[in-house]
C-alpha cells in the first residue's frame, strides 16, 4: 500500500516507514569500543554503510537514546564487527540492555585497543573522522586504519527478522 507523503511530522506515520524501511536488506554488525574507563562496549548495529574507498571511510549511527550514544559519540577509536551467519545469538547478545555483553566471549584487541570479535566475516578498524547530528541519531564516519576479511556467509537482516543468503 502507497502511504500519502506527510503533511507534517505530526501526522507521519513512523510504524509504516519503519516497515518500508525495513524491506531493505542489511547485514547485521556489532560496532565495538572502550568506555573512558577502559570496558569494553558494543553494540548490534545494521546502519553500516561504505562511504569512500579514497580515503577508506565506513559510517554507521547511533540513537541518541542508547546508552551506549556518549561513549560512542566521543570514542577515538571503534571497530564495526560483520557478523557471519552463524552468529545471531551474539547479535542479540548485543542488542540486549545490561548484562555484560563481553562476559565469555572471545575476543581480541583491535586498533584503539577495541575489541575484534571472534568468528566474524570481516572487521573494520576506525579511528573517528567525524560526528554528525542525524535527527534521533549520530552519524559517525570512520577512517579505516586496517580491516580484515573471513569469507564467511553473512547474517542479513530483512523485514523485521534475522535471514540467510540461499
């Protein structure tokens, strides 16, 4: 069904946009860092996105609701972990609010001493270029210092629901 553009933002419907924008498909990425006291953070994230190769750019955004928004808003250094197919647990792991996501889990330090995590399709490792206000969100773009790739099957997330590549 067509939805009719708004007339203003009152009367827009949020929960049809979010379902249109929700048959894009994308792939799932936990984006990882280090709180000013030296813990360990991440974050389930499908807003990754390639800005340019020349400089090698990557952004993706945060909510500025999130818990997570100032530790990420104000880091030097993240790195965006894309996650293979196998690994939707550790995706919800990392969209659920409180334990400690890193508890158990294999990893290893990255660039800015972020954590790369274990069994992943590829890593980007980012130091932070710049930061933009993004209505509800923070764009954040990243200058890629080294990446790494593991030719496995991504995790994709399309309409609402965790999906494979047949």
């Amino acid at each position: 069904m067509n939805q009719p553009a708004p007339e203003n933002f009152d009367t827009f419907d949020t929960l049809a946009l979010r379902q249109a924008l929700g048959e894009f498909a994308t792939g799932v990425t936990v984006v990882t860092a280090r709180n000013p006291d030296g813990r360990p953070v991440g974050i389930t994230v499908n807003s990754f996105a390639s800005v340019s190769l020349e400089p090698p750019l990557v952004l993706w955004s945060i909510g500025r609701h999130s818990p997570l928004h100032q530790v990420f808003a104000t880091c030097g250094y993240w790195t965006v972990n894309i996650l293979a197919a196998d690994q939707l647990a550790l995706s919800q792991r990392f969209s659920q609010p409180g334990a400690d996501r890193f508890a158990d889990l294999e990893w290893k330090p990255g660039a800015g001493d972020t954590p790369l995590l274990a069994g992943c399709s590829a890593w980007f490792e980012c130091r932070t270029e710049a930061r933009h206000p993004g209505g509800d969100h923070t764009l954040l773009i990243g200058r890629v210092e080294r990446f790494r790739r593991d030719p496995r099957p991504p995790l994709i997330f399309h309409g609402g629901g965790y999906r494979e590549l047949a």
